[in-house]
C-alpha cells in the first residue's frame, strides 16, 4: 500500500512538559489537518511514528507511557476520523487478566468510562490518557489484536455495552 513517512513532531503539538507531555488540541487539529490529509486525498497512508510531539516553541517532547496509542487517539481526534484502531496483541479489552483466569472473555463494547476505569485499576491494554481524545467528538476506539485480525476486538464508546464474545 502507498504510505508516505510523516514526522510526528510536524503534527502533534504539545505543552513543554517534556516526559509527560499534553496535547494541545486545537494547535495540533490544525497540524493534522494541514500535513496529513493532503496526504489523504493523494491517496496515501500517512505513516508516523507515536510518543513524540513538539511544544510550541519547537522543543521536541514526549507523551509519556502510552504515548504511542495516546498519540494515535489524539491523531484521530485532531483529524475527525470515524474510528480509531488500537492495535496490540490481544483480541482486546477482556473480562479479567487470562493470566491468571484462562477463561478470561473479550469484551465486545464497553463505555469510555468503564474503559478508564479499568485502565486506571490496571488493565494493561489501554493507558487511561489514550481514549481522552476521542470522548469529545464522540469517536469510536477499537482495540484489536495484530497476532489475531479476524477478531472483532472491543468496541469503546460512550455508550458502551456489557456484552462479551465467546
């Protein structure tokens, strides 16, 4: 497929709190808008890496653990997309750790705030900061597996829902 490298500093503006960096939404809607979707109606896939911004006064600074999915939440957002992929290696968000209970189930859909609240409690598969950007505009994030791309994933939404595969 035709990809084209884009420079994530080009893209995500930041605060200059290097190390724990914040998005500075509508600096970087404008960044996103104006680099990558010419990219877009060439018909290539911007390709950039995550975890790193710029500040405003050109500084490069980083997001912080999670930042690479926290920066393809905030990409998305900035960017108005209509679903934002998280790609790992589960099949998603599950109803316990299978470490420790094999019979652990993928969640199908679940709500932004059950997302951060089990995030917060420890569930390894989201950082608590990645779907932060999304709530706003109200975008859909799907967490997939890389290993497994037949499986549906979890769907996190502001509604959200209990149900859970298998």
């Amino acid at each position: 497929l035709p990809g084209e490298h884009v420079d994530s500093e080009e893209v995500i503006v930041t605060d200059s709190r290097f190390g724990e960096a914040s998005p500075l939404m509508d600096e970087t809607r404008q960044s996103a808008r104006r680099v990558l979707l010419p990219l877009v109606d060439r018909n290539l896939i911007p390709v950039m890496g995550g975890f790193i911004g710029r500040s405003r006064e050109g500084a490069t600074t980083t997001l912080g653990r999670g930042g690479s999915d926290y920066s393809a939440a905030i990409v998305g957002a900035a960017v108005g997309a209509e679903e934002i992929q998280i790609w790992t290696d589960v099949d998603g968000m599950l109803t316990c750790d299978p470490r420790l209970i094999p019979e652990a189930r993928v969640i199908d859909r679940i709500s932004y705030v059950e997302a951060a609240e089990l995030a917060w409690f420890g569930a390894k598969v989201l950082h608590p900061k990645t779907i932060a950007p999304a709530v706003e505009d109200k975008i859909p994030v799907r967490v997939v597996n890389t290993h497994n791309v037949s499986s549906p994933g979890t769907l996190v939404t502001e509604d959200g829902g209990s149900h859970s595969h298998g």
